[in-house]
C-alpha cells in the first residue's frame, strides 16, 4: 500500500510538473508568434492586430509578429493555420467572415473551422457601417439615396472588403430598402476599398467601424448609418439602420483568435489570460474602442458559441437571399 502512495504522489507530481511546462510552452520560451491576419496592412484588422501584438510581447516575454496573409476574404490565412503546427506558435486574428461567413458562402473553402480551428479567446465585437466618399455631398442615407437617383438614375456601386461578404448582403438589403439599383463591388479587404473612396472612385461602401472611423473623424468620409441595436460611443451622432427602417441587423460580429486544432489546452489557456491582461491596459481599450470596438474578453468556449449563434442566423439569411454557393 505504502509503495503504492509513493507511486501515485510521484505521478502526480509528474503530471503536475508536466502540466507546468505545458503551462509555459509561450511564455520565456523564446518562440516566435505569428499572429495571422487575412487583410492587407494598413485596414482595420492589421490595426487591431498590430495593437494587441505589441502588448502581448510584454506579457508572454516572447516575440509576436504580425504575418499579413490577404486574398480570398482570408482563406489563405484560414488555410496556412490549419497547415500550421499544433504548438500554439501560430494563431489566427479573425472576424466573422472568415470564420463564420465563408464556409456558408463558398463550397470548398480549404478548410473546416468546427474541425481544424479551435477558438482561443474572443476580445471584441463591432458593428458594420454604410460610409460616403468625400466627393458625394450626402451627409445622410437620405441624401445619399437622393443623390444616387439624381447622378445615376438610381443605379450605384458600393465597396465592399470581399465577395460573398456580410457587407455585400448587406449592399443588397440596402439597394431592397431603397429601391435602388446597388451593386456590390468586391475588394481584397478594406485598405484598398478606402483607397479607391478616398480618391472619390467610388461613392459608397460598406465596411466595419474600425475600416472607417479614422477616415470619419478626419472628415475625409462620412459614416451615415451603422448596424447593431444601439448607436455607436464612438459615432454616436451617427443613426442605426434600425432607427431608419431597416431591421433584423441587431446581431454584431466578433472580432477572435483562432488556433490549429489539437493545440494544447494549457497552451490555448495561457495566451487567452495574457490577451485578457492586455484589452484590460487603458491605452489599449482607449485605442480598440476608439477604432469603433465594444471591447471585452470571452473564452474560447464563449467565442465558439457566439460563433455558432451567429453563422446560424446569417446562414438563414444568405438562404433567403437565393445567393448559391460559388
């Protein structure tokens, strides 16, 4: 019996020992992180990306990088996590398209999020906009409207940061609402979409805040209308499309990290508490809610359940809308 004890406590402090090094597989280990984004440098993403890497250095004690791998409304960077090593020295920055969006939308995206992705930690959520250049007068959606039957006839393109998008079902709800003649034009990502409205090449599009809000607050485009079930502390001048009419929209995207499946649990554990310590720093909620976020941590099993909530409304209304996928 007492040579049995002596087994289990020299297991146990084994496992224990074990669970400890596990516990520390990012922290001083000297690895490089890479922090995977789908969109190109320069959009909304890269920022928030960029922001939360420079802090997470600090708090693992190891270098995170930020690896931007745009195309495909971030297939690419879906496909290299799910090729990428199990060992927590990969992960994926993403938002809902990637995750939840386009395996509604396209029918071989390369990649299964339920199978090869596990949900790290969730820190955001946001709301979508419809944003004027600044070579369109309108300072509304009412004067946008008017100023598309006037300068086209009714007939209009809008950006959006990719095809098969949020953003472009939203463009068609928008044209319904309106009885306009919208079409959405595809982007790859938000940086360019801005590019080509700044330079007044196209009059509208439809993006997140965080695409936006710096251009907004410089007064070089206007936000006139947001999505979500409440006006914006960031843009709080500006209306929801459920105070003009237009509701069903209430449910926001998420901002998340993902990583390869099989990852260890005390890995994913680790970088989700020094994510939390970091969205809790003043500077960075200052700066993450100053680029339109409602910022705030959820667990990996949180994330995974809001993000099954939110492909299943949205794949009702891609159903609805009679879009086959490509």
């Amino acid at each position: 019996m007492k040579h049995l004890t002596r087994r289990l406590a020299v297991i146990a402090t084994v496992g224990a020992t074990l669970a400890l090094a596990a516990g520390a597989a990012l922290a001083d280990s000297g690895k490089t992180i890479r922090l995977l984004v789908g969109f190109p440098a320069g959009g909304g993403t890269d920022a928030i990306a960029r922001t939360l890497a420079d802090k997470l250095r600090g708090e693992l004690n190891t270098n995170v990088i930020v690896e931007n791998k745009p195309g495909a409304g971030g297939q690419l960077a879906a496909q290299a996590l799910k090729a990428a090593p199990a060992d927590g020295t990969t992960l994926f920055l993403s938002h809902d398209h990637t995750i939840s969006i386009l395996p509604l939308v396209v029918k071989n995206p390369g990649y299964e999020p339920h199978k090869d992705f596990v949900p790290v930690a969730g820190f955001a959520t946001f709301v979508n906009a419809l944003a004027v250049s600044g070579g369109t007068p309108a300072k509304s959606v009412d004067e946008y409207v008017k100023w598309v039957q006037t300068q086209g006839g009714g007939k209009g393109a809008v950006g959006v940061p990719a095809p098969a998008s949020v953003p472009e079902f939203l463009v068609k709800v928008i044209a319904q609402r309106y009885q306009l003649d919208l079409v959405a034009a595809p982007y790859r990502g938000s940086a360019p979409m801005i590019g080509d409205m700044l330079g007044n090449q196209i009059a509208a599009g439809v993006g997140s805040i965080p695409d936006f809000i710096d251009q907004h607050k410089a007064g070089k485009l206007r936000v006139v209308a947001v999505l979500g079930g409440a006006r914006q502390a960031a843009l709080p001048e500006v209306p929801t499309f459920a105070e003009l009419g237009l509701k069903g929209f209430e449910d926001v995207p998420y901002y998340g990290v993902f990583a390869p499946a099989g990852t260890p649990r005390a890995t994913l554990d680790e970088f989700s508490a020094a994510l939390q310590r970091v969205i809790a720093m003043p500077e960075v909620r200052e700066r993450l809610s100053g680029l339109g976020l409602a910022v705030g941590h959820s667990s990996g099993e949180q994330l995974a359940a809001r993000e099954r909530a939110y492909s299943a409304t949205w794949a009702k209304i891609i159903k609805d809308s009679g879009f086959q996928p490509q």
